[in-house]
C-alpha cells in the first residue's frame, strides 16, 4: 500500500524555496529553523534526491527542486482557494455567468438581490458582452443570450420573449403621430440590419434607406435614443424602469420578434450544484414574470 503523502514535508519545501532560506520559511509556517530543515531533508530522503544547495548564505535549488517547485505551489495555491470557499461552515461556490448587457442591466440586476437571499453561499460572478461570447474560452459555466438559439455546441433554453419596438424620448415622441413620421427621424440600428425592414412591414411601411448610427448594443442605443438622439428599435421589456419613469415613450403599438433571450451552457459539462440552482431558479423568475404580464394582458 502506497504511503501517505508527507505535506509537512511538502509544506517546508516550497517555503524553502520561495524565499530560499529555511529561517524565513520557518517564521511564515511558525515553526522552528531546525523543523524546517529537518522536514526537508525527511523529503530529500524519501525522495532520493538532493533538493537544495546548502550554500553559506542560504540556499540553492538543483533542477530536482526546481521541477517539484511549481507543482507544490499550485497545489496549495488550489486547496487554499477551495478552503476558503467554506466560509462560516458552509461551501461557497463560484458560478460565472456571462450576460448580454441589455438583459443584465433590464431585466437580471433588479433581481439579483433575490437570487442571493435564496442562495447566500453561490459567489455569482457576472461578465457582460455584446452577444459574442465562448463559453469554454472564457471560462463561463452558462451564459444568457439574444438570438434563435440552437448554437453548435450548447444546450439552449428559453427564458424570455423579447419583442422589439419603438422607443424615443418624450420630445421626439411627440413629433410622431403615426408610423410614416418616423421618416423624418434619425433611426438607430443595431449590427442586425434587417430589424427595421421587418418593423416596416409590420407598420405596413415602404422601406427606405437608414442612415443612423449603428451600436452593439441595445442599451448603448437606447440610451442614445434618450438623449434625443434618434428612435431605437429595443427589446420593449428590457426597458421597463425608463417607461415607467417616462424617460422613453414607446410611440407605436408595433413590435416585432427578432430574437429571444437564452439561457446556455455546453452540452461537453454537466450542471455543477450551482449551476443547478441558478438554473431553476431563473427560469422560475421568468416564468412568473411571463406569467403577471399575460394576466395584466387579459385584465386590459
């Protein structure tokens, strides 16, 4: 039977040589010079090898050391972040989620406080983008996106529909009585150029040629369309807090499906405990959101 591992042993060593001298290895491990030295040549022994050069002001690494080196000091680097996960007895676990920035800031943020309270001990880390991410590059274990779905490589589930509509600050609002007014505005775009050509169609609109300025983002753009900028065409429900605060006005009962937003996750890992939870719970959050929003539907 295998022995077991010697850690002190261990321990002393990549003290030792960081700092190259087993007095100052000893004070940051609290022990004794005569332990230290003592630990390292037990390791030396069991080895059969030198580690070190014991040269008259302190010490030197053979290639022997050197190879063990960063080894030693990435496996305690790694248990040690593992050990402080458990934070006042309980294991906290990292969960990194990548975000498109219209749904992070419209729809996620305000309800962040109730994923915590239910999960206290999920350290959620957030990363926004522009829509163009790589899981496994970035080391996400899911991310929430705007599109069809169906990407290679990912399992994709629905949370919300994602309808796009007009929107304007007050002012340029009132200059647009009906959908042919909005031929005399600046018309904001995103990199998907077809989505006004399909809000046309829908108005029962002629196309003509846009010449606004094009964002990649529906947040930047719509903040843009705040400061009077021009009209954007947005997720409608993304933006609900600006309506509310009548800093937008959503001119026209028009909207148009471009895409919906998705919660992702490679299809090569399985669903960590984390994973789990954020998993279920927001697509209950987007369920009952769906759900409050068809009732006020119905009553109206």
């Amino acid at each position: 039977m295998r022995s077991s591992l010697p850690l002190n042993a261990l321990r002393a060593f990549e003290a030792s040589a960081r700092h190259l001298n087993f007095t100052r290895a000893a004070l940051e491990l609290n022990v004794t010079q005569a332990a230290v030295s003592q630990q390292v040549r037990m390791l030396e022994e069991r080895l059969g090898t030198t580690l070190f050069k014991r040269l008259p002001r302190g010490l030197g690494m053979t290639d022997e050391g050197r190879a063990l080196l960063p080894v030693l000091t990435d496996a305690f680097g790694r248990i040690e972040a593992v050990l402080k996960q458990f934070e006042g007895g309980h294991f906290h676990e990292v969960l990194t989620v990548g975000v498109v920035g219209t749904f992070a800031v419209g729809w996620l943020m305000p309800r962040l406080k109730l994923f915590r309270e239910a999960h206290p001990f999920v350290a959620l880390r957030l990363l926004t983008n522009n829509n163009l991410v790589d899981l496994a590059a970035e080391g996400l274990d899911c991310a929430i996106r705007f599109g069809e779905g169906g990407w290679p490589a990912t399992n994709d589930v629905l949370l919300l529909e994602a309808p796009l509509a007009a929107l304007c600050a007050p002012d340029v609002a009132q200059r647009l009585l009906a959908p042919p007014d909005l031929s005399r505005e600046t018309l904001l775009r995103s990199y998907r150029v077809e989505e006004w050509n399909s809000w046309f169609e829908a108005a029962e609109l002629a196309p003509w040629m846009i010449n606004g300025p094009i964002f990649d983002s529906s947040r930047l753009m719509v903040e843009a369309a705040m400061q009077s900028a021009g009209v954007a065409l947005a997720p409608r429900r993304m933006f609900v807090r600006e309506l509310q605060a009548g800093l937008l006005v959503c001119p026209f009962d028009i909207e148009i499906k471009a895409g919906s937003y998705w919660l992702t996750w490679l299809k090569s890992r399985s669903m960590s405990p984390a994973m789990q939870l954020f998993y279920k719970w927001i697509l209950k959050e987007a369920a009952d959101e769906t759900a409050i929003q068809a009732v006020d539907v119905d009553v109206d």
